[in-house]
C-alpha cells in the first residue's frame, strides 16, 4: 500500500504554520509537509519590532523549534529548502539542490512577502540592515552588539520604520528617521493623525528628516568606527547603523515562473484557491479577491476558511472591519483605512496628541477612521459601525 500524496505547505511563518494548525484541527489523517528556506522556528513576526523594549533577542522570540512543530502538527517539517519550481499538472514541486520530485494532493503558498530594498550607494552597504524575519533580527541584534551601536539612522517613517523608531528609543538608542515624504505612516494615516504620532516619538528624542531620500551610506575617509548617510538635499547624518524599512512586496515569483495567475499578489478567489487545481495561497503572498492585507488577522481569518476547504469542507473567507495597531506606545495609534474606492472625506477632533479621525460618506456612514493618544479609547466604538472589508 502506497502512501497518499501529502497536502503540501510552503511557508513556515504566520501563515504557513497557521494553515497547518486549522486543517490539523479537521484532518488528522493525511499527511503533512512543511517546507521553508528558513531554519523553520515558529515565532510571532509583530514581535520583531518590540525586542529592545521587552528585552527579547530571536532566542526569546522563539516559540518552537521546526522540530518541535513537526511533533506537535503530525506533519513533516523540511527547513533550509528552497521550493525551485511547481509543475501544477503533475502535481510535483522540485527543490534548489535536490533531484527529489515531491508530489502533492493539495499545495499552499504561504512564501509571504520580502522586503524592498532602496537603491543606494555608498562604501558602507554592510551597515544597512532590514528586519522582516526571525533569522535577519539575530543578524541585526548581533550586530547592533558588535558595534556597539547607539545611532540608528531608519529609512522609512512607514509602519515598520515608526515601530522600530519607539523600539529602539525605548532601548536607550538615538534616532534618526528619514522619509521622502511629508509626514509619517504616509499610505496608512492621515496627516493630523501622523503629526500626533511624530510628536509622540519626537518627545521621546526622535528625529524626522521629512523630504529627502537617502542616497549613499559610506564610512568617513580613513574610519570603519561610524557611517554617514547622505540625503538627496545635501544632508548628512552620523550614525552607527542603518535600518531599512521603506515596506514588503508579496514573493509571487515562485508562483508566476509556475504559470500561476498573479498580479500584487498570488491572485484567489474567496475560497483561496489560485489559478491552478488543488494550489491555494494565503498570507503576504496573496491577493484575495483584490485585496492585498500583509498582517496577521487577515491571515488568520484566511487560514480558518482554507483549514477547512482541505479537509473537504468548501468554506469562503470573510474579512470583517479589521483595524491595525501601530506598536507606537509614545502615541497609541489605531486605524482602519477606508477602502481604496470609498468615496468620502476626512473630518479631525484634535486635542494635543489626542487625534480622531472619522472618514465618511455623504450619507453619513462611517467607511474608515484613525485614532491618536486619548481617542484610541474610541476604538471598539466606531470598529462596530464599520463596513467589512469582505463580507
Ligand atoms: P512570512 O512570515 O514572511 O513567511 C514566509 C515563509 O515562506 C518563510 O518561512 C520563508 O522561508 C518561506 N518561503 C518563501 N519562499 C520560499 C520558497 N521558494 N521555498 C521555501 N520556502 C519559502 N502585522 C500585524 O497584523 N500587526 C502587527 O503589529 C505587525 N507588526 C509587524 C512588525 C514587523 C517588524 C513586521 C516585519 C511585520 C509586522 N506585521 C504585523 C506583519 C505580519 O507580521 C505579517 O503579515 C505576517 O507575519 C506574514 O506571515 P506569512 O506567513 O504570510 O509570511
């Protein structure tokens, strides 16, 4: 008797491991592969960005070991492998380095998103850093030690760039934060929102550089001690390290040269199904029906829906209203963008760092919001009057 085929996953983040558990809570029968190009510990990525204020380096962050997750998924788990190539008709994935052909019966992108890299110059590119997993932020705490680093210089004032910001302030470091746009979180928040948030991080010591790009980061003529970073304006900051976080783009390659459908994302239907038979995709990866949300609770809500459409039970994802937190304690901040086709406006309550945005339709209706400081409070108040996202 032959061994069934394995419902195949590939990914061991968030999204990768999430799917493994829900279709585990339906199907504890068929067998179960993970592969990841990563060394496959199960960790919480959001936690990445708060390691200097809770005192946790990659070691604290692990939750399980990949052997450890195989024991408790009943599942195969194959770390530092890299998926090469998909033949959808077939039904078989090929390894990086391997001549094994693995067949599948189901088969789940979960390869999420990589960071972009902004084009620079400069003698000093060893000194640029970019945190988006578990295995770059050993890299990044090893060498913040090493060089006994104290300023950080961040390109990005986006999401990621604020949070490390207050992270690190909160570790004691200087910073500096440059972004060429004109206010912080510039696709997220609106801007009296934004500007509560840069006064939250600029009592703390922050320093935005608002206009610019950086351009080069080179050592100082006949010192490795510190690096400057230059700006499009003729500016120039001192600082020990550099932090990238200018935002992620979803990893479709893998899928694309597969002849998988995709476009931001690995494109699905509401049952998280691609283009291809028996291949679904969720996480930063994916674009559901249109909507790319690289966080977590889009993420779990898809993996709920697909743990069951794998075990035979066909169950659509729904997104309801689905706010963000931005980990920012200098200025608590929570929004909910409107969608990118609502058609309303903007309306503020402003009381020092305490900002409430409300956008709105001519009928009235609430289709999006942003909350600073003391409105925070506001939050499951106006959540409850929200459209979802996906209904
Ligand atoms: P990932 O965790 O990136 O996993 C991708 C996996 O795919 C990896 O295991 C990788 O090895 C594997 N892989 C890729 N390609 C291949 C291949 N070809 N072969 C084999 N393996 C492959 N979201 C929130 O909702 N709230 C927050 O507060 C928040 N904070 C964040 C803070 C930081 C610093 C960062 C970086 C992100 C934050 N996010 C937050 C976003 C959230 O963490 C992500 O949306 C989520 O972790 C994505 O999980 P994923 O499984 O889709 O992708």
């Amino acid at each position: 008797e032959t061994q069934p085929a394995p419902v195949v996953i590939i990914g061991t983040g968030l999204g990768g491991y999430g799917i493994a558990r829900e279709f585990r809570k339906h199907d504890s029968d068929t067998p179960l592969l993970l592969i990841t190009e990563d060394d496959g510990r199960a960790y919480s990525k959001p936690m990445l960005s708060t390691g200097y204020t809770k005192n946790t380096d990659g070691a604290a962050l692990t939750q399980s070991d990949a052997g450890t997750m195989a024991a408790n998924l009943d599942a195969s788990v194959w770390t530092m492998t890299r998926v090469q190539a998909v033949d959808t008709q077939r039904k078989v994935l090929r390894l990086a380095d391997r001549e094994t052909e693995v067949h599948y019966a189901a088969l789940v992108f979960a390869t999420g998103a990589s960071v972009i890299r902004p084009p620079l110059g400069g003698n000093a590119l060893e000194r640029v850093y970019s945190v988006n997993d578990l295995m770059d932020y050993d890299d990044f705490r090893t060498a913040m030690e090493r060089l006994e680093a104290k300023r950080i210089a961040i390109i990005g004032g986006g999401l990621i760039g604020c949070e490390f910001a207050n992270d690190l302030l909160n570790g004691g470091f200087e910073v500096d934060v440059i972004d060429p746009l004109q206010h912080c979180l510039p696709t997220l928040l609106p801007e009296p929102c934004a500007r509560a948030l840069q006064t939250g991080l600029e009592a703390k010591g922050a320093r935005f550089h608002f206009g610019p790009l950086v351009t080069e980061v080179n050592h100082p003529a006949g010192s490795r001690d510190s690096v400057e970073v230059s700006l499009s304006d003729g500016g120039v900051l001192e600082a020990d390290i550099v932090v990238s976080a200018v935002g992620v783009r979803p990893n479709i390659e893998l899928a694309k040269s597969s002849g998988i459908a995709v476009n931001r994302g690995i494109v699905t239907d509401r049952h998280l199904k691609t283009s291809a038979e028996d291949v679904y995709a969720l996480g930063d990866c994916a674009e559901v029906d249109g909507h790319v949300l690289v966080y977590v609770a889009p993420l779990m809500a898809a993996a709920r829906a697909l743990g069951k459409t794998l075990a035979g039970e066909p169950t659509q994802v729904s997104y309801p209203a689905m706010p963000v937190t931005i980990k920012v304690p200098a200025c608590p901040t929570v929004v909910a963008p409107p969608a990118a086709d609502a058609e309303g406006e903007w309306q503020f309550t402003v009381d020092g760092t305490s900002t409430q945005g409300e956008y709105r339709n001519a009928a009235g209706d609430l289709l999006g919001f942003a909350l600073t400081g003391e409105a925070t409070k506001q939050k499951m108040t106006l959540q409850k009057l929200l459209p979802p996202i996906m209904a």
